[in-house]
C-alpha cells in the first residue's frame, strides 16, 4: 500500500501486507488507515508524517 502526497504527486510512504488489498477506509482525523486484506486479515496503520 502506498501513501500518496497529492500536493507533490509522490508517494511518501509505503505499507506492505500480505495479500491484495480489499477495502481500505480512514479515521475522520486522517492519521490511520484500516485496510481489509483478501485474506481475512484487516491491519491499522498510523500514517502521521
């Protein structure tokens, strides 16, 4: 998963997990990403610059 600075068109940081991804959605601050992984597994990730 990568985390994309759209302001500089570049990623700025990337995540890996173990399959594809299925659904990912953010808290309403907008410093965490939940993603849902085809296997079943979900992981939150802190993406705070």
């Amino acid at each position: 998963m990568n985390i994309w600075s759209v302001k500089e068109a570049k990623i700025v940081k990337t995540y890996n997990g173990d399959d594809s991804i299925f659904e990912v959605c953010w808290n309403k601050e907008g410093n965490k990403v939940a993603t849902c992984f085809a296997n079943k597994k979900l992981c939150v990730f802190d993406i705070r610059l």
